[in-house]
C-alpha cells in the first residue's frame, strides 16, 4: 500500500492530536478524583413509623448520610421492625412500639426523632418525643391544624430541643438553584407563579382518605409542595387567598376528604400564583417562575429523582444539570448538623405553621367563594 507525504503527515498529525487529548482526559480526570474524607461524628435517629416512605426512602438514604445514622425503630408490627432492624444494623433493644413510646428518654443513643406517621398523629408524637428530651423532625404536612402545631412549637421550647418540618425539597440542588435564580432577578423581577402538584389516588382504604389520619385530602397531602413553592420562590408571605374546590360524586375514594384545588395567592410585591392540587390526574408536579426578562421552569420539581431544570433568557433555552443528591440524606444530615452547631433548621416548626395557617385560609375561601385575607 503506497501513502502519500500529505496523508502520512495527516496520520501523524490526528496520531498527535488524539494523545493530546486522552492526556487531557487523563489529567481531567486526575484532577475530579477527590478522596472523601472519613466521616466524622454521627447523631443517632429513631424512626417512628415504618411505612413505605420510611421503608423505600429514609431508611437507605442514611447510607448516603455523613452526620446521621439510625440507630432505633418505633413500630406497632414487631416483625416488620425486627426484619428491618436485621437489615440496617440495629439492635433489637432499640425497637419500641407506640405504648412504651415515652422510654426512649432513656436511651443516650437517640439524638433525633423522625415523626413518619399519618399527619393526625404527628402532633402527639412529636410533643412526646420533644418531651423525652429528644430533637425531632416532622413530615409534612406539620400536623392537622393550626393549633397542634403551636402545640408542637410550644413544646420544643419548653424542652429547649430542635423541631424541624422535613420541606426535603428545600435542601436538594434543583431547588435550591431555583430559588437563587428567581429571588436574584436574573430573569427580572417575577410576575407570576404557576405551581402544579397531583397524583391519581388509588387504593380507596388508604389512611390519606380518612379525614382523621390525614386532615384533608390532596391540598394537604400534595397541594402543600406547590403552595410552599410560591413562597420559597418569592420569599415572602401571601397576604390574599382565594380558591375553590372540586370532587367527582359518589366517588367511593373521596368520601371525607377533597379531590381536587385550585387556589390564588396574592404577595406583597404584587406577585401573583395560580396553585392546584390534585388526587384525580396523572402524576404532576411542577412549576413556572415567569418574570419580565425569562422565566424558569423545573418540571419534575419534587419527585425523589429525575428533576429537570430549564431557564429561558432572551429567547435562548438553557438546561441546568446539577448534582443528583439525596433529599432525605441532606435534610437529615441538617437537622443532625443544627443540632451538633446549635443553629436553626431551615424549616423550623413556625415554617410548618405558617403553611398550614395558609391551607386553612384555602379551605376557607374555596367553602366561602370569597377572598381570605391573611394576616
């Protein structure tokens, strides 16, 4: 085979250009190996309540935890806490049920407390738990009134411990860059807020359609992410309220509770969001800041995975990759660090109430047809 002199100095020269570039991807990579540190000091958590949230979610993420491990369960199914006590390395003795609740004062080895119950409970269980001495961490929504969560607020002051309402999304990185770009007025200063927050609702005997367990139906169970989207985005406080509310009839799901809101609220800059929240359509959740020179869009915003982030500036689309992070890890390993540095959580039990104030400003609007001032 016979080759010319340009195609040997061709050859040559894409022969050079190639190592070049595997040695820049070489030292690229060289320089993104970072050793992480060994960790350090670890608060130990009871988990009380072992549902699908606790099993699938929290319970795993502690293996991505850095300051926060489990080292307790609290159970009324004693096989279910010992089968997952042999899985997550915790000892038998640590396992209480709802009964001898109050004991685990006695244990140096619980630090924080994760109340993972059906709303209605969370009130009681949290009290008790901030009057064992320990720090505790509530799902959201706090609880089912206002009221028990100035119980619960209450109580973590006279005990002088932490309480914390788990918002995951306002400590994983899609979010939280959300937030940055709307309250900086990169994209001008916001006009409106268009949140979406729903599921379909399935199985009819589920605790989330028992209007005791649960307080309310898809306003408190999902509509609470878009509502407390419109205010982490703006960073303010909705002063105006209206809504209203709809449910198929005669379905046998929604016998207690709502199946579907919508709801408006009005911010002191003049921002305006248009809310909804659904137990009747497909999988929905997300959001729209739209202001005078872009508008962002995160959409998944609060799934545990998958969120997509998409800014628009000038006719020009930009998608935002961040870090995949886990949401119950970095809100753990917060409450565990508030604790260790004796700061204030992010959002502390009066963020919960505040919310809560909110939804029952909504039900009151949607049951009067009028507006609702807050104050």
């Amino acid at each position: 085979m016979s080759i010319t002199r340009r195609g040997f100095v061709q050859k040559v020269g894409q022969g050079f250009l190639a190592a070049n570039a595997a040695g820049a991807l070489l030292k690229d990579a060289h320089a993104q190996l970072v050793v992480p540190e060994p960790p350090g000091k670890k608060l130990g958590w009871a988990i009380v309540g072992l549902g699908s949230l606790s099993i699938n979610q929290i319970l795993p993420a502690f293996a991505k935890c850095e300051k926060s491990k489990v080292v307790a369960f609290v159970s009324g199914h004693p096989d279910k806490a010992n089968k997952l006590a042999l899985r997550y390395g915790v000892n038998p003795k640590n396992i209480y049920n709802y009964q001898n609740y109050d004991s685990i004062k006695d244990n140096p080895e619980v630090d924080v407390i994760y109340v993972v119950l059906p709303n209605g409970m969370h009130a009681e269980y949290t009290v008790r738990g901030l009057q064992a001495g320990k720090h505790v961490l509530s799902e959201k929504p706090m609880a089912n009134t206002p009221a028990e969560c100035e119980q619960m607020i209450a109580a973590g002051k006279k005990a002088d411990r932490k309480l914390m309402v788990a918002y995951r999304c306002r400590y994983e990185p899609y979010n939280k860059e959300a937030i940055r770009i709307a309250q900086s007025k990169e994209l001008g200063p916001t006009q409106m807020i268009l949140a979406d927050a729903g599921f379909k609702m399935g199985d009819p005997t589920q605790w989330r359609l028992n209007k005791a367990l649960a307080g309310g139906g898809s306003m408190m169970d999902i509509g609470i992410y878009a509502l407390n989207a419109a205010r982490y985005l703006t960073g303010e406080e909705p002063t105006e309220v209206n809504a209203m509310m709809y449910t198929t009839p005669n379905d046998p799901r929604f016998k207690e509770v709502e199946e579907h809101v919508t709801f408006q609220l009005r911010f002191p800059s003049g921002v305006l969001a248009n809310c909804s929240s659904s137990y009747g359509y497909f999988h929905q959740s997300h959001y729209r800041v739209l202001g005078t020179e872009g508008r962002l869009e995160l959409d998944p915003a609060t799934w545990y995975n998958g969120l997509r982030l998409k800014v628009e500036r000038g006719n020009v689309f930009e998608d935002i990759d961040l870090p995949v992070m886990d949401h119950f890890a970095l809100e753990m390993d917060h409450m565990s660090d508030c604790v260790m540095q004796n700061k204030q959580p992010l959002t502390p039990g009066e963020e919960g109430l505040r919310d809560m104030k909110i939804i029952a400003a909504v039900y009151d609007a949607a049951k009067s047809g009028k507006t609702v001032k807050l104050a």
